[in-house]
C-alpha cells in the first residue's frame, strides 16, 4: 500500500457516540476478525473495525496476537452456520491455552440464536447483533471484567451512517447504503437478523464515494439486501447511482443484491446512460416456475421476469446478467425443476450462484416442511451447475478476438507471473504481467476462455479519460 492510502485509513475513522467515548482502549490491545458470509458482512467488519479502533484497538491479522478475536457470521444458510461452529470449536482450544482473551460472535447468526451461543458454546463471552456495533467497546470492557454480554437488539433507525469503514485495500471497496430487508420471502431469514429496510442518506454516501476517491479506490459497489428498493425520503436508488457516477468518472460503480420487483426503467436508464457503472446485474430469479414463486412470496411471475430481462437487455447492449437459483424448495416437483432450467436457457446467465434449499426456522417456508430427499436436491442442483456451466462458456466464447477493458486487481491465483482483473461485465481476466501495474485499466485482446474466466494478452495500458467539462459542470473535477 502506498504512502497516500496509508494517510487516508488513518485520519479518516469512525467519530466516536457519546456513550461509548467513556471506553477507551489500551493501544496495545489486538482484535482479530474472521468473515463469513455475504459482502453485507464484509462491510459490516469494516464498520467494527473502525467503531474499535476508535477506542484504540489495533486490527490484527495473526490470532496469536489478538485480545479479542470475533467471527462475523452469517446464517442465511445451514452451512455457513455449520463451518461457524466448527471454527468456534477451534478458538475454544485457543482459549484454554489463552484464558483471557475475548471471543465474540457478530452478527446475522448472533441475532438469530443469541442465548443459544451463549450456553452451548461456554468460551464464547460476546453474542453482538448487527445493530448493535456501537456497543462493542463497553461490551469488551465488561468481558475483559469477567461478565459476558449479549447484544442483538434491531433498530427501525440505524445504518451507521456517520462511520467510516476501516478499509485495508485501496482499490475496490463496498459501500453499505441501506439495511434490512421489507420482501419477507418465505425462505429467508434476513429481515429476522437485520430488520427492516432503513436507507442512509444520499448526501453521506457521495462522501464517503469521495473519501475513496481521495485514496486511489477503483471500484466501488454500492450494497443492500435489496439495493434498488433504496429510498433516503429525497432520492431513490436511480439517483444515488447518477450521483455516484458523477463523483469519480474513474471509479467503476456496482450494486448487489436487487430485487426484480424494483428494477425500474429509470434505474435501467441511468445504468445506461453512465459509462462507469457497469454493465452488469445481479437478477435473482430463484426459480423458473410461477408456482414456486408464488409459494416463495417473490412477488413476480415468470413472465414478468422474462419481460424484465428483455427490457434490461434492449436498454443495455452487451450487459451481463447474473441470478441466485434454489434447489429443493418445498414442495418442488420435477416439473417445476425443469421449468427453472428452462429460464436458464431462455435467459442465457452469464453466470448463477445456486444453493440447495436449507430451512432455516421462523421463516414461512419451515412450515411448508422440508419435502424433498435430499438426493434429489443435489442431484437437481448439479444439473442446474451443469447447465449454467454450459451457458457460461459458450457466453465466454463470444468474447475471443474481442478487446476488454480490464481493471487491474492483482496477481493470478495460479501464476505468479500472470495478472488478473475484471471487466465492467464482471468477467474474470488472466493476463501476462507484462508491464502492466495494480489498479490500472488495460486493454486486454481475448484469446482463450473456460466457463468462468478470460485469457488474453494486453493489446494498451491507458486509463479511462472523461470530459472535464461534464464534471465540472456537477462541481467534480
């Protein structure tokens, strides 16, 4: 990292709340943190980081050296719960060889099991909610005391809108820009951990977009459980997203997750109309057939759906599209299993994250009971991997011979000698090194391609170049 990003990440952090300003930690003092989950949480853990370091915690990347260690969970699905409890067996050894360090649970799976953590787990001291952040030095406090703490209120009203994320990469960075979710599908246990939808404000958003600037960020990606349902009273996520664009005409801008119900055409538009956000989706389907969806209360039909990626796809020559698909839900038959590969086909995904239905308790769907074996579920998911697979490499295949514009992030996880970054389709990129540097934009000629990745070879390194009069025509520049 160099010398700039290192100033930013220091003068820029969290101003600390009234009641946890009374809590200030010594400056020798480590915190370890461990991410699973979704983007929310890796945005979340940036959050936490700076509300600690506020109080004089140092961020530590070596357990050995930490006085605190969290894990930030995630329990949208039984499996990432599952390897979270396999990691909390691990720190209940370290901590019978370290008797007074501090271990917390954050988080989705904290809000959803809460005492549970607290009793089974015996070396856990710290059960902390995502609303509940701010605690976090007074909570530590009183465990480093001896008394162990629970924290897993909602809140109508926070999104932590006045915190700078202590953020450790300067080049692509996630911007949390609204929390909760409003949909309550049935098979989701999101507005049960994180609440209802509450936006920040836009005008706080374009600030920290304008702080990442400042320190050389690339990309950023703007998120949300629902991110297009988006609304600060003034503004909805159409004009957040103008707004965005205009901060840093260098600066790629994303979102994820949205909800095809609130994909307007003004969104639709202002995507188009922006060269630096990029043309790319996430649509989550979930499946191909209108009765499970009615069933997963998805409030669209397939055929609205469809008519939706054709408007999207008219509107935006060359974008790429992305979908979440269930495997398994209840009740699903081999028909309507066939009808969510149909959708597949129909569509043409660039590429889809699919899972196998998991019940999660409280949720609507745990009623319906958990019907189907669960071979047919694997065996259904891998069809649908398959497929996808299929239609994802045949999409790559049309991009050989072409040129790309890639974004520069780091080097190849296989090669040392290689480079890999992506384009504004959010496509994967392998490229020689060549004389190619970390956070550039670089012309890229495809030569070859898989299911999920490009190779090429760098045809111009140039950045991007805006007119000056556009910006400073929006007090940019």
């Amino acid at each position: 990292m160099d010398l700039p990003q290192i100033v930013c990440l220091s003068f820029f952090h969290y101003i600390p709340h009234p009641r946890n300003t009374k809590f200030t930690m010594s400056l020798h003092r480590h915190v370890y943190l461990e991410t699973y989950g979704c983007q929310m949480n890796l945005a979340d853990s940036e959050v936490v980081l700076s509300i600690l370091a506020s109080s004089g915690f140092k961020h530590t990347d070596d357990l050995t050296r930490a006085d605190v260690v969290f894990v930030n969970t995630c329990a949208v699905r039984e499996n990432a719960e599952q390897r979270v409890y396999g990691r909390l067996g691990d720190f209940k050894h370290y901590k019978r060889e370290n008797p007074g360090v501090v271990i917390g649970v954050l988080g989705c799976m904290a809000e959803r099991l809460r005492k549970d953590l607290l009793e089974s787990e015996s070396h856990i001291d710290l059960v902390v909610g995502p609303d509940e952040y701010r605690r976090l030095p007074e909570l530590i406090e009183n465990a480093i005391a001896g008394h162990k703490g629970i924290a897993t209120r909602l809140s109508r009203s926070e999104n932590y809108d006045d915190i700078i994320p202590l953020r450790t990469d300067g080049l692509t960075a996630w911007i949390s820009v609204m929390r909760g979710c409003d949909k309550f599908c049935t098979f989701c246990v999101v507005p049960f951990t994180r609440g209802r939808e509450r936006s920040r404000s836009l005008a706080s958003i374009i600030r920290e977009l304008e702080h990442l600037s400042a320190c050389g960020f690339k990309e950023a990606t703007l998120l949300g459980q629902n991110v297009n349902s988006y609304s600060d009273g003034n503004y909805d996520f159409a004009d957040l997203m103008a707004s965005a664009a205009l901060v840093d005409r260098s600066m790629r801008i994303r979102f994820t997750t949205s909800h095809p119900e609130d994909m307007s055409e003004k969104l639709i538009r202002t995507i188009a109309e922006h060269e630096n956000i990029c043309n790319y989706i996430h649509l989550p389907v979930q499946s191909g057939s209108d009765r499970i969806l009615e069933l997963m209360n998805r409030t669209y039909t397939r055929e609205q759906y469809l008519k939706l990626v054709t408007k999207i796809r008219s509107m935006i020559p060359g974008v790429s599209l992305s979908t979440d698909i269930i495997a398994g839900f209840p009740t699903e038959t081999a028909d309507d299993h066939r009808m969510t590969l149909d959708v597949l086909r129909e569509v043409n995904y660039d590429g889809a994250f699919t899972f196998r239905y998991s019940p999660r308790e409280n949720t609507k769907a745990w009623q319906l009971g958990d019907d189907v074996p669960e071979q047919v579920k694997i065996e259904r998911l891998n069809e649908i991997i398959d497929v996808q697979r299929e239609i994802s490499y045949k999409r790559n295949q049309e991009m050989v011979g072409q040129t790309a514009e890639v974004l520069v992030e780091g080097e190849s996880k296989k090669s040392t000698r290689d480079y890999s970054g992506r384009t504004d389709t959010n496509k994967m990129v392998v490229f020689p090194k060549g004389n190619a540097q970390i956070g550039q934009y670089i012309k890229i000629k495809i030569e070859r391609t898989n299911s999920a990745t490009l190779f090429g070879q760098p045809v111009a390194r140039a950045a991007r170049v805006y007119e000056a009069s556009r910006l400073a025509a929006n007090g940019y520049g």
